[in-house]
C-alpha cells in the first residue's frame, strides 16, 4: 500500500471527469461514470480490447468482433498535446481545449524500438518499410495486409508479445523466425520446462526459434529493411520484420506537465498523481514501484478509481495492487496448447516443489510452495485445476497444515484436488 499525497480526501466530488486514453482502463472509467465523463483518444478504430489483437492478425476474429461496448460519452477522437493545469485545460491537436474538474490518464504504452544498427536513418521519424510494431489495432492491419502465404517474417523478442505475433503469422502462412535475447522464450512468466513446450509447439508450427540470439542490425534496400543481421554475423533475409521487445508507459504528456514520473507516472492507491486532479490508471501508471502493463491491472484500477470517483463504495480501500496470472492458448491443427503461469515459477532454495509432466500427452504442471505458502505455479497443456491454485495464491493464505510439505501437495495439481 502506497501513502497518499498530502491533498484532498480521495472521494471528493470529480465534478467534470476527462479520460484521456480509450484503450480498457480508459473506457471501463468512461463506462462507470457515465455521463459525467468524456473521451479523448487519438485512434480512429473505435476503442478495442488490445489482448484480442494477435486473434485479428491470425485471421481469426475480425476487427470488428474485438471491439469494446461503446461508452455513451463525448468522445473526442483527436490527440491531447498538453495539459494546462493552472487552469485545468486539456489542449488537443484539433485546437480544442477541454476543461476538467478531474483528469483521468489512461494514455497506455509506446512499443520498445531498440536501438539497432540501420533502423533509423539520420533525423528519420517513421519506421523503415516493412518494420512493424504490434501494439495497435492499425499495427496488427498493416501486418495483415503486408503477409501472404510464404511471406518471410522475422519476429524480434520472445516474450508473451513476439510468442502470440510470431504464432499468429505463421497461422496465415508466413514463413517465421523469432528471435530472442534470453535462454528462453517467455522467461519472465515461464520455468525452463514449461518454455521448452512452448517451443516445441511454435517450431510444430513451422516457426524457427533462435534464443540467446541478439539482433545487431538491419539492411535496408530502396528504403525497406531485406536483411535481419545477428550479432554472430548471420543473416536472415526478411520481408516484414516485427518488433516485440516490450512496452514502456506512455508518460511524455504528464511528464511535460510537471507531474512525478519516474517509471510511470507516479500514483497512490486513490490512482492520485501529484496534482490532485489529476489521476493514472493503466499501462501508464506507476503503483507502489510497479508498473504492470498487463489488462488485469488496468483493468482493476479502473473500476478501483470508478468506486472512488462516484462515492459507490464509501468503504473502499483503493487500489492496493495486483496479483497476476498469465494466461495464454496456442491454437494448431493438432490441438491448442493452453498455458497459464503466476507468480514466482522458479523456486528459491528451501522451497517445496511438486511437478507433473506429461510427455505423451505434452503436459506440464509445476507449484512452489514457500513456509506454508504458495508463491507460484505454471500449468501448460491441462487447466483443470488452475482456478483452486490461482485462489490459494491470490489469497496469500496459508495453506492446511497437512498440506505446507510433502506428497499432499499433488492435490493441488489434480483433476479432483482443491483446496
């Protein structure tokens, strides 16, 4: 839990609520409060649920299906370009100043463009031809539109973004190699074991794996990049290269307005930034030295700020942090592989741990038990029992005492077991 700033009490009427930002936690606010609240958001797709992007991209979902409920507020779609606190005024691109009584920011997160030999020329603005970022809903229809069958696809970054982009390209037929700096794919939320599924079923999919691979460069040929360089002088030749190493919050607009950025911008649990009002919610916000990035969180800040905002609950504690659980389904022909992962995946020493795995059938469940508590587990190819496990940790309880060590632990890991 976070201390407040010293100003006013978190449930003080919001007056006039402005929300810039119309990803999710942007538009659950604008949801909540009704018409006390307005929209402003520079995409021109109507607001969408950005988990759902690798779907569009795959050919599975069209554009339209992952769009969010509409919220019956003012929605201005242009881009706010500063924010006048002395007189609470947001300034937009179009020229319009919107007032505020209260400003919410949900402005999200910018992809991470790493710095690569050639992929900027001097005092360029824009991306070379045929590099993409996979963030936005124009991202994913530029991807869609550039691959065809045989399309040759390098994907930089292995984590849970390169894993969906890379598995959705090769579902419409492209020819991909994913590249990663790390040991493994998806390390921040994946055991050794559980990674290795992971690769197996992506290279089922015809996807070429490099780990502890880093990219040192790209050739560009009449202004689009050909050539993908790694750093042992290999070169893979490319004709669409995407870009998943990451997100950083998008913070540039507080940060120019004086408020405390360091990560993200700074909030307590009232989601209060420096000025008291103005607050963060989302990818962009910065709680208790944490920045998630993830919907979960976003979304529950959202609905957090929402209960503050409308007084619905006089009682409520704020937001106090997230605990997340990483979901994630690789479709193939053969079959999905379905993986859910929470927590700390790797044990410490002195730690219990209970594994099954599966070969056969390509199954792996793993959990970590610390004192008499669980601190994490990974469940890949069988889901059965991961709701009992995601209660046990999300609760931070301690567990039955015949449970704390032990063969009684396979409980939890069982199609009957709970707790």
């Amino acid at each position: 839990m976070t201390a407040p700033y010293e100003h006013d009490d978190a449930t003080t009427d919001p007056g006039r609520v402005v929300v810039i930002g119309t990803g999710l936690a942007g538009t659950r606010i604008a949801h909540r409060l009704g018409e006390r609240a307005m929209l402003i958001g520079e995409e021109t797709h109507a607001p969408y649920n950005r988990v759902l992007l690798a779907e569009v991209l795959a050919g599975t979902y069209a554009p339209e299906v992952i769009e969010l409920p509409r919220a019956t507020v003012p929605h201005l779609r242009t881009r706010a370009v500063r924010i006048d606190r002395e007189r609470r005024l947001v300034q937009c691109e179009n020229g319009d100043e919107v007032g505020y009584d209260t400003l919410v920011l949900a402005t999200g997160s910018n992809p991470v463009l790493p710095p690569l030999r050639g992929l900027f020329a001097p005092e360029a603005t824009e991306l070379p031809g045929g590099v993409h970022a996979f963030r936005t809903m124009d991202d994913c229809l530029a991807l869609s539109e550039a691959v065809t069958d045989g399309t040759r696809a390098v994907v930089i970054g292995g984590g849970l973004l390169g894993v969906s982009a890379a598995r959705a390209l090769a579902r419409r037929g492209a020819q991909v190699v994913l590249t990663q700096q790390s040991e493994r794919l998806m390390e921040r939320q994946l055991d050794p074991n559980s990674s290795e599924l992971v690769r197996r079923h992506l290279t089922a999919l015809g996807v070429e794996i490099h780990t502890e691979c880093r990219v040192r460069g790209v050739g560009v040929v009449d202004g689009h990049v050909r050539r993908v360089e790694l750093h042992d002088g290999y070169v893979l030749g490319t004709d669409v290269t995407v870009l998943a190493c990451g997100v950083r919050p998008r913070a540039g607009l507080a940060q120019a307005a004086g408020l405390d950025v360091r990560k993200g911008i700074v909030v307590d649990d009232a989601l209060r930034t420096s000025d008291p009002h103005i607050r963060a919610v989302g990818d962009c916000a910065q709680h208790a030295d944490t920045v998630y990035g993830l919907a979960t969180p976003a979304l529950e800040q959202a609905d957090a700020l929402a209960d503050l905002l409308t007084g619905s609950d006089a009682g409520h504690p704020g937001y106090t942090g997230t605990r997340t659980l990483t979901r994630l389904t690789l479709p193939h022909e053969a079959g999905p592989l379905d993986l859910a992962a929470f927590g700390e995946t790797e044990a410490l020493p002195g730690d219990d741990v209970v594994q099954l795995a599966d070969a056969t059938r390509g199954t792996y469940r793993k959990v970590v038990v610390r004192g008499d508590r669980l601190v994490g587990g990974v469940l890949v190819g069988e889901l059965a029992t991961v709701g009992a496990l995601a209660h046990a940790w999300e609760s931070d309880e301690s567990l039955p005492a015949d449970d704390a060590v032990g063969a009684p632990l396979l409980h939890l890991l069982t199609h009957d077991g709970g707790l």
